[in-house]
C-alpha cells in the first residue's frame, strides 16, 4: 500500500529500525517517543528512506519523509513522495532482504580489499591540519615499528593550496610522488582528503564561478555556505560539468602521484538549502547523494554523510566521536553501526580509535588509557577499524599492548572479513548485524552491546569504564570462545573480560 501518511500501531513485541543512523541508540523504536525529520538534518552521518520492523514489514519512499512514536503509534509522514508499506516478510531480515531486492539491489561490488584486510590510519588527529612528506612518513615507518600491519594511510585535511584547488601545497610536500612511492613500497595505499567546498577568493573560484558549476542560492547568486572552516563556494554535483571537473583533478592526483584513492568529506544536509537552484532540481537529500555519486568512480573511497545510495561499493564511516565513554563516544559504535548495516551501508567503518573529535586532544594528559583501548577493541571486528592518534606514542605498556594486539586480531581475521565482504556485495546483507537480524526466536531485538559479524561471529566489546566482566547473550548453539571455553546457548553468561581481552565467540556448525 502506499500513501503520503502512514499510522501502524506497534504492538507488543514489535520494534522498528532506521531513517538515520545518527538515531541508532534510540534503536529500536517502540515504546519511547521519537520524533526525527529525515529532510531536514542526519546529524552528520548517513540516512535512508527506511523503517524496518522485526515483525517482517517495512516503509520505503523514494523520498525523505518525517516519523515519530507516540502513544503506541508509528506515525510516517510524506515529505514528497509516496509512502509504501510492506507486510508479511516473517522477520527483521525478511523485511530487509525484500526491501533490499526491491529498492536497493547490490551493486556486487566491494570497495578495496585492503580496507578490510588490515587496520586503516587516518592522520587526523596526529597532524590535525598540519601534515607534511616527513610527518606522513614518519607515521607510517612508526606503524610498522609497532608490529602492526601495513593498510590504507588517509591524509587528511590541509595537505592541499585553497579548498577545491586540489594540488599538493609545496611547502609541506616538497616531492609528493617520492613520498607515496615509498609509502607503496612499505605496503599501504594512500588515500587524500576531499570536499566539495571551494574558497572563494582563490584562482580555482575566479575559474569556475563564470563556467555555472557551483551552487547558487535562490536568488541566483553564487551560494556562500559556513562550515567548520569558513566561508566557502560550493560544487553543485547535480550538474555533469562539475562532476566532470572534480572527476579530473582526482585523476590527475592518480595519475602524476599515484594517489590510490579520496576520503569524501562534507556533503551535510545543512550545508544545502531546499531552495537553492541546481542544475538538476534538487532538495538537500538529492544534493548530499549528488556528493556521495562522485565517489562511486573510486573503489578506494570513505564518506561520512550520505543519502540513500544503500548497496552501493561506498564506505560508510561513522561520525567523529568524542574520548568519551557514553553515547557521544564508545557506547554508541555498535547501536549505530548496527543501524548503518540496517539501512544497507554494509561496509562500514567506526570512528578513529579514542576518538575523531581533535578538541578531546588538545590536553593529551587528560587521555583515558582504558577507554582508548576499549576503543581498539571495539572496532577490532567491525568490517573496519581505524586508527589515527597513534596508540604507540599516546599510551604505554599494557595500554599500547593491547591496542596493537586488537589490531592484530583484525588483521589475523583480515581474509575472513574480505571474504565476507564480498558475499554481501553480492547478497546486499549487512555485514555487522543487529542479533535479532541473525537470531529471529531469540528474543534479542534490544540487545545494543554485542553484534554478529557475518552469521557466525558473535562479538561483545566492553564499553563500561572499570569493567572487567560483562554479561553476553548466547544464542542457540555451541560457541566457541576466544578464550577456548565452549558456551552452550542459549545462556546469558557473565564472562571474564579482563582489560587485555575482547570477548568473542565462533558458532560451531
């Protein structure tokens, strides 16, 4: 059926997932109010015109829409398009696969294998906006130095001149192809930072702004738009000739440097206006899937908001996060991980290990040691884990130890999680999985600190300060510990989780 307004009574036992994935810790909705506009703002990270229930339906549009809960009630709202209800598919991942199959059928292709294989290292936070060849490479012969294994090496903001004038800056990189042929030849891929913003008092501007190729507001002038760095032009990527202009300077970078790849900042909602005139009528939601469309061309990529584009070979990280132990930082990397793969963002990535926020590390003396590592551990079996405060120079002995150890274990699981990968590329599952997706009957559908990786792998990251034990749900089944114990399901167990080790279990066939 479909409509331009939906109310579905939710009854008892029934809980819904999606609309945005910044939403994940409100996941499931059910009994609490919830109110999110899906066009007017994803809080910094990705969303999808889908709710999904465990009781087998779902609601698609192929527009943003507005819903909330209130008084037992799921209330959906059209913001364009029609508003189509599903019933009948059984569970949380019939609903899915039928959405999945209907509306956003994989495309069968994975982004680079190595993002998956080992740690990845984002520089960020080590060099905030200062990198330089020598910091760079200085990071990466330290990665190595530690024992971990080489991966995709992310250089991020202010390597390059002015915004949108995509070149090297030449004083920080004397000699930017030397630089990445030896970060080649020591084994990682090396990916720049991008955004769609071009200064406005740069060459690059005075070139583009006559050729119609950036946004203009709704009086026809070219749109300036605030960001966390400024004022800045901005590249309307409804319009082919603008794409076509970016799509050439990116290949250049990997033409004349061998740049492997582009972290594909921005692209928020709110640095769009529903009135702004496109070249393509467009509101902000077809403006931020404009952006995330540039980055299918690049098997090596990363964004960090994106609209629709679901079963797409993007990788989806999730939004900077604070050193922080509650729902602004570790406690929210699985509920929204969870909701990224729900929304069919498979391949999806956490936020940089401590945290992505740079203020938390302004004052590195005030690090929490335990909470870093719990971080490591955490990402260790996501589809992704990413470094960028380097645990080897921030913390030491046990602290560092474990962190390089979590980093291990994922690189020692790297083929498997590839592998895995590469099935849900073509099967356009998640890869991390919400319990309830795997375990229908097990009655786990509010279970937000533990996660299946693939159908096999149950994980359960501790994410208390001071803990060292916590209380995992075993489905059933024979599971087999990483700590050799047999666990026979299903149980819920309180399980030894001393700081050195990240609970995980295998399924036994």
């Amino acid at each position: 059926m479909s409509s331009k307004r939906l109310e579905i009574p939710v009854s008892a036992g029934e809980y819904w997932w999606g609309g945005s994935v910044a939403e994940g810790q409100h996941m499931p909705y059910g009994g609490k109010p919830i109110q999110v506009d899906l066009s007017v703002d994803l809080n910094a990270n990705q969303g999808c015109p889908l709710l999904l229930s465990n009781r087998g339906s779902y609601v698609w549009s192929e527009e943003p829409f507005a819903f909330r809960v209130e008084n037992g009630t799921l209330i959906v709202e059209s913001r364009g398009g029609d508003l189509i209800r599903s019933d009948g598919h059984g569970s949380l991942r019939g609903a899915y696969l039928h959405a999945s199959r209907t509306y956003f059928p994989p495309a069968g292709e994975l982004p680079e294998r190595l993002l998956f294989t080992a740690p990845q290292y984002n520089l960020w936070i080590e060099l905030m906006y200062e990198p330089t060849q020598d910091k760079v490479l200085r990071y990466a012969r330290d990665v190595l130095a530690a024992g971990m294994a080489p991966g995709v090496i992310m250089i991020d903001d202010n390597w390059h001149e002015p915004y949108g004038t995509w070149e090297f800056h030449s004083g920080r990189f004397p000699d930017p192809k030397a630089m990445t042929d030896e970060l080649h030849a020591l084994g990682f891929r090396v990916m720049l930072w991008v955004c769609p913003f071009v200064s406005p008092d740069s060459m690059t501007f005075r070139e583009l702004e006559p050729q119609g190729v950036l946004l203009k507001d709704k009086d026809g002038q070219t749109a300036l738009r605030r960001w966390w760095n400024g004022v800045s032009a901005v590249l309307d990527c409804t319009n082919e000739a603008a794409v076509r202009w970016i799509w050439d300077r990116l290949d250049r970078l990997q033409r004349e440097y061998g740049i492997d790849g582009f972290k594909f900042d921005a692209g928020d909602l709110p640095f769009y206006e529903p009135d702004d005139r496109t070249a393509v009528p467009a509101g902000r939601n077809a403006q931020c899937e404009a952006w995330a469309k540039v980055g299918l061309r690049y098997r090596l990529n990363e964004y960090r908001a994106c609209w629709k584009l679901a079963g797409q070979p993007l990788v989806q990280r999730l939004k900077d996060k604070n050193h922080r132990w509650d729902g602004n930082g570790l406690a929210s990397l699985i509920p929204e991980g969870i909701a990224q793969g729900l929304l069919g963002y498979s391949f999806v990535c956490p936020d940089m290990i401590g945290g992505g926020s740079y203020l938390d590390f302004t004052d590195e003396a005030r690090l929490d040691p335990e909470l870093f590592v719990r971080y490591a551990q955490c990402s260790a079996l996501f589809p992704m884990m990413q470094f960028s405060a380097a645990p080897w120079r921030v913390l030491s002995g046990e602290y560092a130890a474990c962190c390089i150890e979590a980093a291990r274990l994922h690189a020692e699981l790297g083929e498997e999680i590839a592998a895995l990968a590469e099935q849900c590329a073509a099967s356009g599952e998640p890869m991390l999985r919400h319990m309830a997706y795997e375990f229908p009957e097990a009655g786990l559908e509010e279970a937000a600190d533990q996660f299946m990786l693939g159908g096999d792998i149950l994980v359960a990251p501790v994410v208390t300060k001071g803990a060292r034990s916590r209380t995992v749900a075993f489905p059933a089944g024979t599971w087999l510990g990483d700590d050799g114990s047999v666990v026979q399901g299903p149980a819920r167990l309180e399980v030894e989780a001393p700081l050195s080790r990240l609970p995980w279990y295998r399924k036994q066939a």
